[in-house]
C-alpha cells in the first residue's frame, strides 16, 4: 500500500507557483553546487522530488545528450507540469515520472548520481529517503543535496508579525514530524548511509529592496495559510493581517531581509 502524501505545503496551484519561481530564483546556488560535482556527460542521474522542474534542466545541461536525467516526483499534477517544463526546455534526455522518494523502485546502485533540493526539509523522516537515494547510486556515484534551515531567516528593523508567522509556520511542521533544521543535520544523514569524501558549505543572502525572493516568507505563509487555520495554529482574521503587515514591511527599502541558510552537500558512495 502506498504511504500518505505527507509533502508539508501540499500540492496547491499556490504551492506550483512557488515551485516555478524557484526554478530561476535557486538556479544559481544550485549551479555553483553542480559545478563542484564534476559532473560528466553521458551520466545517467535521478532527481528525486523534482517538482514543477526544480534543477531538472540543469542537470541535463551537465549530462548533455548523451547521459539521461529522471526526475521523480510522488504529486500527479507536480509531475505533468515537469514534463511540459521539460518539453518546452527543449530537453529530450529527461524523463520524468511519479515515484515515491521513500521507496523508488528503482534499480539498486544504477545510477552515476542523484540529487535532491529541499526535499528533506519538507517530509517527515528524511533518513529513509536517504538511505534511499544513496542506495541508487552506483559504487564511487555522487550525491547531492541541497537543503534549508530556518534559523537565520530575519528581517531587520523586526516585525513582531514575521516572528508569530514563523512560529505558527514552525509549530505547523512539528505537528507534522517535519525538521525545518534538515540542512544542519543532512550531512550526518548522508554520513549514516554510507556516503564517503562529504563536503558542505552555506549559502545565505541578504536581498535587495526589488529582488524577488524578499517576498519569499510572504509566499511561503501564504501557501501554508488554510494548513495553519485548519491546524487551529492561528485564527484567519489574525493570519490576514499578519500577512498584510508583513508585506506592507518587506516593501520598505529600509528594511534588511536575510534569507535562510541553504546547506549544499556532495559527496561519494563509497567503492566497493
């Protein structure tokens, strides 16, 4: 039997629109973590939790013609919105199909290499999706992840709105087993399951008054906003104008916004 759908921010025509944004806003952290890979054409890879089209365009780049990308998604919908992504890149070496990240039902130790971007931080017991990943890849692959934390996510002069947000956004994912601390711990996950040769670094960025991910916790609370209703976390009329606040501060070009911290880790599956 297939587990439940337990992916935190559901799969909302909202969720999408977050998805898409990051597909351009994360390309570029994404892209200096691939290059350190090595990664070299003709490699077959997975991409597991793909989304709308994540890095799936990336990584095919890196590949070339030659090598091959399946994009693994558990959403329907997630999935059919990737394949028209991948069409209209123009990217004949990416498949894309529905899968459980859990269990796969792929071939053990088959692939060169496989990735992940903010995947753990959204599902609850990454270590089995660890172990998973790892599993596929064949001795001496690589893997990737690229994972947040929450801690330094700020705004500076603060906003007592951003602070309750985030902290029913926090109470919602332990509600649900959900670690939004996955980007500290995954290297410890990845150490567990075997993975050799790990390097992490950390990326974090303080945006500009008209960069678009200053509006990222706004978008973030948004998507989540009937979940933290429902989970009697915050009443609606206090949720919209908390939102609202948030906005109207976010706007002003006095205030400093600092991202969450992003862990890239790489390494290798150890050689038999």
């Amino acid at each position: 039997m297939a587990e439940a759908d337990n992916y935190l921010l559901g799969r909302t025509e909202a969720e999408v629109a977050r998805l898409t944004r990051q597909i351009v806003t994360l390309a570029s952290d994404s892209e200096t973590q691939l290059d350190r890979i090595g990664i070299e054409p003709g490699e077959n890879v997975v991409d597991l939790g793909c989304g709308p089209g994540g890095a799936l365009h990336l990584l095919a780049e890196r590949v070339g013609p030659n090598g091959s990308v399946l994009g693994i998604d558990r959403g329907d919908h997630f999935v059919e919105l990737a394949r028209r992504f991948v069409t209209a890149q123009g990217l004949p070496q990416v498949e894309v199909r529905a899968g459980d990240a859990y269990a796969t039902g792929l071939p053990r130790a088959s692939f060169d290499g496989v990735h992940m971007r903010l995947l753990l931080v959204n599902v609850p017991e990454p270590a089995r999706i660890v172990r998973e990943a790892v599993a596929l890849v064949r001795p001496g692959g690589w893997v990737a992840g690229f994972e947040a934390d929450y801690l330094p996510h700020c705004c500076d002069p603060p906003l007592p709105a951003w602070t309750r947000l985030l902290e029913a956004y926090s109470a919602y994912a332990r509600m649900q087993g959900i670690d939004l601390s996955a980007g500290r711990h995954m290297h410890r996950l990845f150490r567990e399951a075997g993975v050799t040769d790990i390097v992490v670094d950390a990326v974090v960025h303080v945006f500009s008054p008209d960069h678009e991910r200053r509006m990222a916790p706004r978008n973030l609370i948004a998507t989540a906003r009937g979940r933290l209703v429902d989970a009697g976390l915050m009443t609606r009329t206090d949720l919209d104008r908390d939102i609202a606040a948030l906005e109207e501060h976010l706007a002003r070009p006095d205030v400093q916004v600092t991202s969450n911290m992003f862990f890239r880790l790489t390494g290798r599956v150890a050689a038999s």
